[in-house]
C-alpha cells in the first residue's frame, strides 16, 4: 500500500529525476528553431508539484495527490507540461477520498488520466508522450490479472513505458530519421522511473550531482550577476548556456569581447564543458548567434526588464514590488488578453483593445497560472484570450476550468499575426458566439513567415542545415535557409504572397535596425504594393528577426 508520505516522495524523486536529465530530454528535440524546450517545460511544472508538498507529513494520499495535481495544473508550461500535468490529474481523480493506494488504483489513476490527456489534445498523435502513457496504462491493467502488488505493478508500467519509447520512431518517420526518441515521452519516463526509486526502496533521487555540477560550472557566476539587478541601460537580460563544441575556433574571451560591444553586465563563465552567459542587450538574438559560434545552445531565458520594471511601479528589486496585476471585477461586457514578446507587440496588443498581455511566446512559455492571472486581471464578464503560439495554446484551454466568475473563451492562434487578425475582426455589434467563430476563422486564413536562427544543426527535406544559419518558417513549416535574414525574408515571401492576398503586415524585431527594416519594407512595397497593403510595425520581439502575417 502506498500512503501519503511515499507518494510525496514519489513525486519528489520524480521530479528531481527530470531536472537531472531536462538536458538530454531537451537534446532530442529534432528542429533547428529556438523553443521553450520539452525537458525543461516538464522539469518546472513536476517540480512545481514536488515544491508545493514537500512539507506534507502523514497526510491521505488523496491530500497529497490533489495538492500535486493541482501546482501542476497551475504551473504547466508547454504542452508537454500540459499534458503532464493532467495524467497526474489522474491520480488526485482516482485517490480521492483514499488514504493508501494499491496496485489496482495506480493502474485506475493512470487510466484516468490517459483518457482525459488524449481528450485535452485536439488531434492527438501517436509517438509521442500521450503513447507513452497509454502503453503504461495498457500494461497495468493486464499486470493486475496476476499481482495486485503496487510495487510489481509500477515495474510494469516502466517497461512498458520504456517499449513505447522505443517505438515512438516508428510512428513517426521524422524521429525515425533523426535517430532519436519522442522527447515529452522519455520525459514521462524518467519521472516515473524517479518514482519507482521511492516505491521500491524507499530512497528519493536527490539533486546532489546536479548541485555539485552547477556550483563547478557556475563559480560566482550569480553573485557576478546581482550586482547588475538595479541597471537598466538595456531592454532585455539575456541568459544562455552552450554546450562547447571541440571545433571552435573561437575562445570565451572573445564572446565576452563580443558581448561587450552590444550590450553591458556582461558575465561569462566557462569550463571544458560549457560557457554560461549573461548580458544586458537591445539584440538577444545577435547575443544568441554569438553564443552558437561556441556550440549548441543548451538553455535560454530572454527577459523584458523594462516591462518588468514597469510591472513593478519603477520599483528595481522585485521581492519590495506589489504584484503586478491585480483581479478585477467583471464589469465590462468583453475584454481580451493576448500574450506577446516584445515592448512593441505588447504596446500594439494593448492599443487594439487588450486588457492584459502576458510576456511570452517562444522559448519563453508562460505557465497556465500567468494566464490565469492575466484573465482574473480583466474587467470583463467574457475574456477572450489569444495563445500566439502553438505551444501556449494548451495552457490557456486549462486556465478556462480555473475561472469561476466570468466567462473564457480561447481562440487557438499560434501566431501574434493571427492573433492581430483575430483582433481586428472582433465587432462590438455582434454576439459572443458570433465574434468567437468569426476570429477564429479569419486568424486560421492567415499565412504566418517567420525569421529567425537554427539553433542545432538539423536536417530538413533533403538540406542540412547548421546551427547559427538564418532560416525562414511557413506556418511553422521551415522552408528557406538563407545567409543574411533580408535574403530570407525576401525568399520567404516570395513563397507566402501571391495574387490573392490581401494585407501583408511585417514586424521587425530588436536585432533589426530601423534602416534595415525600412530597406526590407520599400523592397517589398515595390514588389507586391500594386496588389496589397503592406504595413511596417516595429515589434521589439526577441529570437524572430521578422515576422510576417499574410491574410487573404
């Protein structure tokens, strides 16, 4: 029987075993774009969870499970942590009023929760981390016609969890041709095999060598860095690690000579393994090229300090600042909140009638509570809310159930130029249902392109690509890899506009100059303006050098 305080610990090892291996987890991701990272989503909302219960002693497992489920559910980011999040939903479900579990009840919470995460998906694909959790649950279930015994069934589980692992690449060919694994499903993996420490010896998996590694790597490294807290010369605090490549010609000094010349608060650290960055830069995304000159980008973190001085009522240190947002009575009949990286996307966000816009966007997902803040923030009795990215999408579905008095609806953009799309379409004359099915349609005509950087080298229709390249996205789909982002764009239009378009919108980033981005419009102007409107929006995002919404 398994009572509280073993499935605290569970839980506990479980998410120590991920935070040890988010790094190899997030190695297996196969495309080339910059991204929020599947190890490192999985790790924060699991170890949300273990942080939230850790002080829970001989409570149920019901109060442990719920508690769990329910930091999970408010901390999920990405939808490898959504979908975490809920198959151990699954658990405070099937323990509920329960103060031990057997065999036969984790089998039922897994069940639970399988059924509810390939429900949450809307187009649920095998191969990934919902195989995973279904193949577990399937061996479970077959496991307890001979032995009801908790600790054997878990064994069960884990190899079952490991054949479906395995077979994730025959389910889908891009995996098989990379080489590699699912990484949502090796993340559930090693979450429960962290689990299966505690179940069958008792012994939790500490963070001891992952201490010990950071404090080698790291030396001073964060008490270089506070002494930059109150400084603000620059827009964004950008933070990377890179894993050394042996073929470098370059030497950290020389990124930290770099680095200088476009930013300040510079701190590099360097061992034989890895180089950790931090700089104060108006251009993460140059920042960023710099650091791949090294080797591959193992860990990323962009931050708005002005918004987040903003945020904070002028006030520098943040534990002395009042919360930023504040919950507001429903008082308006529609109100909207949108997420956005970028002072000048949240500035325009906000100009076209958003009430609250969330910081975020790729590589920098925002956890269902951050939306959840964000929607109780506005004054509206239906609050619209628009992801802007496919990886958020999930996480904003779950803050909708979190909601009591008021009502939320998520349209599903993957894109800030479908959410603008989506925006200007709302009519103030027409119903709710009439406004959601009208946005949602126009946004799902828009035709997004996107330039940015191969962050690893990758693989793509036939063409290798290596990291540091400047390649262009169609609709999430790469299609262009190009030397400079002006070749990219012009060549990523030229596959995205055609006589049926009617508004071309380009957004240019931090890491593009005025000129260059006035140079890039005339050329496009001269090009396509007989046919549409094209207009230039300075958008101040990170990562994407331009983005481009083409609506038809």
């Amino acid at each position: 029987m398994i009572n509280g305080n073993i499935f605290r610990d569970a839980l506990i090892s479980g998410a120590n075993n991920i935070t040890l291996q988010k790094q190899q987890i997030n190695d297996l991701n196969i495309f080339p774009v910059p991204d929020g990272d599947t190890g490192t989503n999985m790790s924060m909302t699991v170890s949300a969870a273990a942080k939230e219960i850790k002080d829970m002693q001989d409570q149920d497992i019901s109060a442990v499970a719920a508690k769990a489920a329910s930091a999970m559910l408010r901390n999920a980011r990405g939808n490898s942590g959504v979908i975490t999040s809920i198959i151990f939903r699954g658990f405070a479900k099937a323990f509920a009023g329960k103060q031990e579990a057997t065999g036969k009840d984790l089998a039922q919470a897994l069940g639970i929760g399988v059924e509810d995460a390939y429900k949450a998906v809307t187009k649920p694909t095998e191969g990934t981390i919902l195989t995973v959790a279904r193949m577990a649950y399937e061996e479970a279930v077959h496991t307890l016609e001979s032995d009801l015994d908790d600790i054997y069934v878990w064994s069960k589980v884990i190899e079952a969890s490991k054949d479906a692992l395995a077979l994730t690449p025959k389910f889908l060919p891009v995996l098989k041709k990379a080489g590699v694994v699912d990484a949502g499903g090796k993340g559930l993996l090693e979450i429960f095999e962290g689990m299966q420490a505690v179940f069958s010896t008792g012994e939790i998996i500490e963070l001891a060598e992952e201490k010990e590694e950071v404090e080698v790597t790291t030396e001073n490294f964060t008490t270089a860095v506070s002494q930059y807290d109150e400084v603000i010369n620059f827009t964004y605090c950008t933070e990377f690690i890179v894993g050394r490549s042996g073929e470098a010609e370059k030497t950290p000094d020389e990124l930290r000579e770099f680095l200088m010349t476009i930013g300040d608060c510079v701190v590099v650290v360097d061992d034989d393994e890895i180089i950790k960055v931090h700089v104060h830069t108006d251009t993460p995304g140059v920042a960023l090229q710099s650091g791949l000159e090294h080797g591959q980008l193992l860990t990323v973190k962009v931050e708005n300090m002005r918004e987040q001085h903003k945020a904070a009522g002028g006030t520098e240190k943040k534990e002395e600042a009042e919360p930023a947002l504040k919950i507001a009575e429903p008082v308006d009949e529609v109100g909207f909140v949108s997420v956005a990286a970028g002072e000048g996307l949240i500035e325009l966000f906000k100009d076209m009638g958003c009430s609250n816009v969330v910081s975020g966007g790729q590589s920098m997902n925002p956890s269902t509570d951050d939306i959840l803040e964000a929607i109780l923030a506005t004054p509206a009795k239906n609050v619209i809310v628009l992801p802007n990215n496919k990886n958020i999408v999930m996480a904003a579905q779950q803050a909708v159930s979190m909601v009591e008095d008021r009502n939320v609806y998520v349209i599903k953009t993957k894109t800030v130029t479908q959410g603008m799309t989506a925006l200007i379409n709302y009519d103030e004359d027409s119903s709710i249902d009439e406004n959601i099915e009208v946005m949602t349609k126009t946004a799902s005509k828009v035709v997004t392109g996107q330039v940015t950087f191969a962050a690893r080298d990758s693989e793509f229709g036939g063409k290798k690509i290596k990291e540091g390249e400047i390649i262009g996205l169609e609709n999430g789909r790469l299609s262009v890899c190009e030397k400079t982002s002006l070749k990219a764009l012009l060549k990523l239009c030229k596959n995205i506009i055609n006589k049926h378009a009617s508004f071309v919108t380009l957004i240019y980033g931090n890491d593009i100059s005025e000129e260059d981005a006035k140079e890039a419009y005339d050329i496009l102007s001269e090009k396509y303006g007989k046919n549409v409107d094209i207009s230039l929006v300075k958008g101040d995002q990170p990562i994407y050098y331009y983005i481009v919404g083409v609506e038809y």
